[in-house]
C-alpha cells in the first residue's frame, strides 16, 4: 500500500490539527461493525469508508428492492434482487480500496451477534427495528462496546452514544422495546429520502469523532426535526 496514496486520499482531513497523521492511523487500525445496509446504514458506510475506517463489517440479510432506491444511495437499479451486503461490500471496495471491508449476509440473532459484534471496537446501529436494536444494545453492553445510535420517523430524526467509557446505554433512556403493535414505520408512514442521509451522515460523524477521540455525544440524545431545523438535545 503505498504512503503516497494515502497521504494524497486523505489530506483534507489529516490537515485538521484535530485528527493530523496520528488520527488518520487511528482510523486505519479501528474496526467498525454497521447494522443494517439501508437507509441509515448506506450514507454510514459511505462517509465511514471513504474516511479510512481499516476495517468495516456489513450486516444485512435483506434483498434490494425498487422502493429502497430513493434513499438507499449505494445500490441501483442493477442491483435488484441482490444481496445488500454483498452490493454495499462491492460499492464500497471501489470507493476505497484501501480498507477491508465485511459483509455479513444474515439476520443479526441472539445466537450469532455475540460472535459478529465480538470482533468489532464499535457497532453503529442503522437497523429499522426495535427487536435488533435492543438486542445490539444487549450484547454492545455485555462485551463494553460503544454504540452509535440513530432512528427516524417522517421528519424527525434522533442520535446517541450508547455504552461509550462508561456512559448510559439504550435501557438507561428506554427500559422495555415498544409492542411491535404500537410502532410506526416507513413502510406504513413513508420516509423522505434526504432524511435518512442527514441523520446517516450524522451517525457516521459520531462515529469518526469516537475513533478520533474527540468530544462525542455522553448520555444525550439529539432529536432534529427537519420541519423547521431544530435541534433538540436531551440529557439522561
């Protein structure tokens, strides 16, 4: 692998006396589990990867549809009927070849996360429901792994840290999962495309600034309603 390469890919960033060399090389060596490969987890994967995560997983078993085109920005219409993971791990190797990427085409189950999450310093939650959440929030806290969290709903969109150092995790803020019965979801109330990108991308800069150990979200949960652009930042 050539420095020269490096050096040219990623000068924009390293030029920031906040990340310089010794953060770019921290963002080699770290290894960043991502669930789910759609609408949270495309723009996540995309800005993590292109940054110089070293190593990057993909967990999803899910096929590409038509309706997940609007927002699911890694795939095409080529990629119909094709596995998620497999395309994200594709799209991602071009986009950066000098990372190794994952993919992990399975359902994340109460008898496999423990092994999948076990080999990961960080796991960025981009699932669309609450079963998975809280069982990524389960193991994260069983194995000390830190968590970034992210969830959208219409306009509005929500992120957190989850398990970092020491801080609270998911059932510090929610004890119990809702009944299934009780949740909306955007296969029942729709999902502008640009909203997953922005809280994505959002998850992806938490993400980053927890691998640079910089100042991150700590027993906060930000809310953004897009509909008049205000943040809300609650402490628990």
């Amino acid at each position: 692998m050539s420095v020269i390469q490096e050096f040219l890919r990623y000068n924009r960033q390293t030029m920031l006396p906040e990340i310089g060399d010794s953060g770019q090389e921290k963002l080699k060596k770290a290894k960043v589990l991502v669930i789910g490969a759609g609408g949270l987890g495309c723009p996540i994967l995309q800005y993590i990867a292109t940054a110089g995560v070293g190593t990057i997983g993909i967990v999803d078993f899910d096929k590409v549809e038509i309706h997940n085109l609007h927002r699911q920005i890694l795939y095409t219409e080529k990629d119909l009927k094709q596995s998620k993971a497999i395309r994200a791990k594709s799209v991602l190797e071009t986009l950066n070849p000098l990372i190794k990427i994952e993919a992990f085409e399975e359902k994340l189950t109460a008898e496999n996360a423990t092994q999948i999450i076990s080999d990961f310093d960080i796991i960025v939650d981009g699932c669309d429901n609450f079963a998975t959440r809280y069982l990524v929030n389960d193991i994260c806290v069983a194995l000390g792994k830190s968590l970034v969290y992210g969830s959208i709903l219409g306009f509005e969109g929500q992120i957190a840290v989850f398990n970092h150092q020491g801080s609270k995790n998911l059932r510090d803020l929610f004890p119990e999962p809702p009944n299934p019965k009780d949740v909306p979801n955007c296969n029942l109330n729709g999902v502008l495309g640009t909203l997953p990108g922005m809280i994505g991308t959002m998850m992806a800069h938490e993400t980053l600034k927890l691998i640079l150990e910089l100042p991150t979200l700590e027993n906060e949960l930000v809310l953004f309603n897009t509909t008049d652009w205000r943040f809300t930042k609650l402490k628990f």
